[in-house]
C-alpha cells in the first residue's frame, strides 16, 4: 500500500502544501501572486484549524494547497494532515512545512486505507507525497504495510478468517521471511497439554490450533510475541447480547496486532531470535461446548474454574504465556482484546498495559510520546490477586466482583508467566468505533508504532 502513496523522486515539481497558522497567515500571504492572495481573501481562509484551500496556477490547474493550524504555531495534531489527503486530487504533493518527518508519511499513507476487499468499486485515491531524502522510506513502508495487515485482518470477517485462516496467513509470513513455522491442531492439543485452547476452540467446526513461528539468529536476544486469535466469540453459552456480538470478528486483534509487529520486526531486520504464539480459537456454541463450572487443567498444570465462558480470552493466552516462558527469552509481549474495563478505564483509543519492570514502562510511556500512539500503564495490583481464588481449583477464570476487571485479567495472566517481571500484556481494543481522518471505522493497529520504536532502541544498538 505505502508504495502506492510515497516517493522520492518528482520533490521540486511536486504540488505544495503549506500549512498556516494565525499567526503565520501573513507571511504566508507575503509569498503568493496578487491574484492567489485575492483568492485567498475572496474565501475567507484565515488558517482556522482544518480549513483547506486550493490554489489555482496560472494555467488555471492545481498549484498549491493550504490547511490551517488554528492559533498554533507547530502542527500540533499531525492527523491534521489526513483531513488534506481525503480532499486532494491524484497527483504528487510535497509537504512545505515537516514538523514530524517519520509520522506524517505514515499518516499520509493510511489516510488512503480503505477495506475495499469486498466491494465493488475498489479505492481509486492515488495522491502520492514526494519525501526528501531525509526519510527513511524502507522503515516508513514497513511500518505502514505493518499497520494496514493489522486493518485488514481485523476487518476481515470470521468466513474468511477463522482459525485455519489465520493460520494460513502466518504460513505465508513464515514463507516469506524463512521463519520456521508449525502448529498444534484439534486433539493434538490435548495430547501436549494444551487443555485450555483446546476446551475454549472444541465447540467449533473451524478446529483450534496453536501456531508458532520462529526467525533470527539462535543466539540473539529472545523476544516472544503472544496474540489472542479469538477469530470469533460468541461469548459461549454464557452468550453475548447481539449489539455485543456484532463485532466480534476483531476478537483476534490481538494476533493481528502480533502478526503486523513480527512482520515489521523481520522486514526491519531487529537482531533478535523473535518467536510468535498465537492461540487461534472460535468461541462457539455446540454440544460440545465448554461450560460454566468445568475446571481444567492447563499447559502450566494449573487448574482453572470456569466462572464465566465470556472470559475465554485469558483461558487461551494462559497455555501459550505458559509454554513461552519455557525458553526463558528476554521480553515477553502479548497482545489481546481482553476487557471491556479496559475500555471503560480508558476509551478506545488508550492501550492500557502492564508489566512490573518500571524501566521497560517509562520508556514505553516516552515511546508513546514521541510516536503519537497512546498506551498508559496500569498497575499489576497484587492485593486484588485474591480475588481469582476458587473453592475447588487453583484460579478463577474471574475477579469476585465486578471492579478491576482489567486488573484481574492481566493477574490472572501473570500467575503463567515464569519471570512476570520480563513481560508486558497490552489490553487493546484494536478498533475504531467511528470515522475519524486517517482513522476510518474499524479494524486499527494501536500502540504498535510505540511498541516497535521501545524494541528498535532496546535491541539494535
């Protein structure tokens, strides 16, 4: 996709786009013919935020664009630049003024996405911005096909991606990257002692399977990616309303979020001995379905009462965060759409995570400064721990009441990893609940952009 919407070469003779300000405005106008500057006035345009105007040549085409930053001076909200794109025509524009050189390509790029795979009448937008060789245009793409793989496997449907869907798609990322890639499928879980995966996937024709892949040198640093691949969730037969199922398709966000950061990790070349783990399950309905008080016993050897069949998420996380922890790596990372409390604690657009490393956690919340891709630490209270307690098992699957939902799950996932204090479990929502610019309506990869930037410091010296 970024090739399509980004180039180096055409700079000079590309359109401009000169951002004003209020205070700029004068200065900006100081610079335009007589007949723009009377165009410029006949419209109005006092650079308000967001207000556009296009400025006509000589020969009557397309020879400028201007966009307002209101009272500031510095664009401080660079998606400002993704309402600009959704009103160019085709063509090849340059930015006049760069505050965030790394930021807006990539903003430029997935104002254009568009899940067109179903329609019709495809995306036909094509406005392409010429980058100065100051860009890292290698790292730009990789970031923007990383975040559009995340949109796309997000939105598409549970028909066309179910568990062997997903599976197919790490195959295929294994293939072209020379990852070794295998999984555990259907009864063979049990038989390795995958309980969990097993227990929540069993009720659906669409098998559960673990998948796993690893790539890079034996002996380089290990980070370990885990993702949910709750490719649909009924909620089981503790079932959802309809409006709460209605799109559960990004139940596997999670995995999505996994499988666009491990395909930005290999085609960025990181040095390290990167493993993915991805529990791919549908929480169905059958008579086979796991039920309300069944207890099993996990890959951990933990046994587990089911209080609730909606909170199947963690049950399926447990046995890979469990088998992760076997190789001892350096960094654990999962990713899952896992609580409603997170949403309620932080809106949709907040990734809540947690880890007890405190370092690790203020450079994650410096990362998500500079990158303009919001996560917030919450805690890891271990007083609320208790509260997982069951009569005739060793865990819960939920808190014994109705506060800290987010809390209690990332405790619950806590208990099933070795060295809690080398893993982080991000909450996220992996969607976007309305139309914004650059942002449409649905499948959205959040806190990947600060998660690679803390992992590109960390290990590439």
């Amino acid at each position: 996709m970024s090739s399509e919407y980004l180039t180096t070469k055409g700079y000079d003779a590309a359109i401009p786009i000169h951002a004003v300000s209020h205070t700029g405005l004068k200065h900006w106008l100081e610079t335009l013919s007589p007949a723009q500057s009377r165009w410029v006035r006949d419209n109005n345009f006092t650079g308000d935020k967001n207000d556009i105007l296009k400025l006509a040549g000589a020969d009557g085409g397309l020879a400028a664009v201007a966009f307002g930053l209101g009272a500031s001076d510095d664009l401080t909200d660079p998606w400002a630049i993704a309402s600009v794109v959704k009103n160019l025509p085709n063509g090849q524009y340059r930015l006049m003024d760069d505050k965030a050189p790394s930021l807006e390509p990539i903003i430029w790029a997935l104002a254009q996405y568009k899940f067109d795979h179903y329609l019709k009448k495809k995306n036909s937008r094509n406005a392409v911005l010429v980058l100065k060789d100051k860009h890292n245009l290698k790292e730009i793409t990789a970031i923007i096909s990383a975040i559009t793989l995340v949109r796309d496997l997000v939105n598409t449907p549970t028909c066309d991606m179910g568990p062997s869907h997903l599976s197919a798609v790490m195959k295929d990322l294994s293939g072209r990257h020379g990852a070794d890639f295998s999984e555990t499928l259907g009864r063979d879980l049990l038989h390795k002692g995958f309980n969990a995966i097993h227990a929540v996937g069993r009720a659906a024709t669409n098998q559960p399977r673990l998948l796993d892949m690893v790539w890079g040198r034996m002996d380089a640093p290990k980070v370990t990616l885990v993702g949910k691949g709750v490719c649909f969730d009924t909620g089981g037969l503790d079932i959802k309303p309809s409006g709460g199922m209605r799109i559960m398709k990004k139940d596997m966000g999670g995995a999505a979020h996994t499988l666009g950061l491990a395909q930005l990790i290999m085609e960025s070349g990181l040095d390290i001995r990167l493993r993915l783990l991805i529990p791919a399950v549908e929480n169905n309905i059958s008579g086979d379905a796991f039920r309300p008080g069944d207890i099993i016993k996990t890959y951990k050897g933990t046994t587990v009462e089911v209080d609730n069949t909606d909170a199947e998420g963690r049950l399926v996380l447990c046995d890979a965060l469990a088998l992760a922890s076997e190789d001892n790596p350096d960094l654990i990372l999962d990713f899952a759409t896992l609580t409603g409390a997170a949403r309620v604690a932080m809106g949709p657009a907040i990734v809540p995570f947690f880890t007890d490393d405190d370092a690790l956690a203020r450079s994650l919340a410096q990362y998500s400064e500079s990158e303009n891709d919001p996560v917030w630490r919450l805690p890891l209270y271990a007083p609320y721990a208790p509260g997982l307690k069951s009569d005739c098992a060793d865990l819960n699957n939920m808190g014994s009441g109705p506060y800290g939902g987010a809390i209690m799950a990332a405790l619950f996932l806590k208990h099933f990893v070795d060295r809690p204090e080398k893993w982080v479990h991000f909450d996220v929502f992996a969607w976007n609940m309305t139309d914004q610019p650059g942002r449409p309506k649905g499948g959205e990869a959040m806190g990947l952009r600060t998660v690679f930037a803390y992992l590109k410091s960390r290990f590439c010296k």
